[in-house]
C-alpha cells in the first residue's frame, strides 16, 4: 500500500507538486544556461549592482591643498621602487577623492545613528565621523601640527621628516589636535592600500601596476580551465572591469 506524501500541516498535496515543478524548472533553466557559457557570458556583469564611478576629472572632493597632503602621505606609504611605481603615480589620492565624493564618503550605506561609545579594538570602529570628516580634519590637524613644529606643511617636509612623523601617527606619539592621530593614519593607511590594489575602474592602480607586479589575472570571467594547474605561471595579462566586452563605459 501507498504511503501518502507526507505535508507540513495545512498545506495541500497539490501545492507540494505545484512546487517540486517549480523547482525542477528553475534547475533545469540553470542548467541550461550553465553549458551555454562557453564564450562571453550572457548576462551584463554588475547590472544589478552597478560599480560606482564618476566620469568627471580632477578632485571631486579634496582642496588642492588636501590632495597634496595625501599625495605626499601615499608616495611614502607605498615609495616607488624597482617593483613598482609609487602610490601617488598609481593614483591612490584619485581613488581616495573618488571614493570620499561617493557613498564610502558619507558612510550612507551604514547605521550612523548611535549611541557610540568608547569600544575595545575587537569591537571595530565605533567613530560618530564618517570619512569625509575624518580627512578634513585629519589633514587640517596634520599640517596645523607641522607647521607649529617645522614651520612647513606635510608635502614640504623632507622624506626621512615625513617617514618620522608618519611613525609617529601610526603609533599615536604624536598627539593631533581634534582628531586620533592613530586612527588617522590607519584610515589613511587602509585607503592607499585599497586604491592601489583595487581594480583601475575606481581611479588607482593605473595601468593596472600592482595586478602586473603580483601576476594577478584581474576581473576575468572564467577561470574553470585553469583549476587544476597549480604553481605555474599561467601568462594571463591582467584585465580590469572596464575592459569586459559587456561592460558599458560609466555603469
């Protein structure tokens, strides 16, 4: 004799083989457009989410003066080499403007309305500031400090003097007026990093240098060919989001 289906209670045996063939449809579906993918894929990579970027040149954000504040910090955080160009030639201030004019900016996409008290490290971030107000009044006490002690602002400092202060700010020796030294120079720190490693779409990495240095492939579609080969040089110069056929200039 037949066992009936068993059911979550009241919901019918229809509804269950009304859904079961809903869910064979779908994997069906996906599978036929998994083996149709043997060339360009047939969808728009980020049509959902698109990448924020802005079209406009120059500084969105920073003052001339600002910018070249943080040119000078990059261009010590990550100094030119035989490896590769230094963070300001690869455009870390430019991705730092571009990210500080859009939502990173402002944090919109967090709850910024509190209550913010004073946390331990492992608690992570706990700042009223959002990032805009974190730059301009990091930079404004920065150079504020500078000029009261060598008379000179940041960029005008000499290479070992900057290295020195920087030191200084990262391990919070050196106290800044209305803003943590430390958690300056961390944010700054992890901004140059990112600019510099990041795809060129968002203003660094240019020429995409860092991805060159590190033999990293870049935004590719599809790496199924390449799974089994281990510890080789697969020769895959890098490609950026801006470079996929089906990526439209400014989305």
């Amino acid at each position: 004799m037949r066992k009936p289906t068993p059911t979550l209670p009241g919901v019918t045996r229809r509804q269950v083989l009304t859904w079961s063939s809903g869910a064979i449809a779908a994997t069906a579906t996906g599978v036929a457009k998994a083996v149709t993918l043997t060339g360009a894929p047939g969808w728009t990579p980020f049509s959902d989410n698109p990448p924020e970027t802005f079209d406009a040149g120059g500084l969105l954000f920073f003052t001339d003066e600002e910018a070249a504040t943080i040119d000078a910090i990059v261009d010590r955080l990550i100094p030119a080499d035989e490896l590769s160009i230094g963070g300001k030639e690869a455009g870390c201030t430019v991705f730092i403007d571009r990210q500080l004019h859009g939502f990173y900016g402002t944090f919109e996409r967090l709850y910024m309305e509190g209550p913010f008290e004073q946390g331990i490290p492992e608690q992570g971030d706990q700042s009223p500031l959002v990032p805009r107000q974190r730059y301009r009044l990091g930079i404004a006490a920065l150079n504020k400090y500078c000029q009261s002690t060598q008379q000179k602002a940041f960029k005008d400092l000499t290479a070992s003097q900057q290295d020195e202060l920087l030191k200084g700010l990262e391990s919070g020796s050196i106290a800044l007026e209305g803003y943590d030294s430390a958690a300056f120079f961390a944010q700054v720190l992890s901004n140059a990093m990112e600019g510099f490693f990041a795809d060129p779409i968002y203003g660094g990495n240019k020429g995409m240098v860092s991805w060159k240095m590190l033999g990293f492939p870049g935004a590719r579609y599809d790496y199924r060919d390449y799974i089994g080969r281990h510890n080789e040089n697969l020769k895959l110069p890098p490609v950026s989001i801006a470079d996929l056929p089906t990526q439209k200039k400014g989305s």
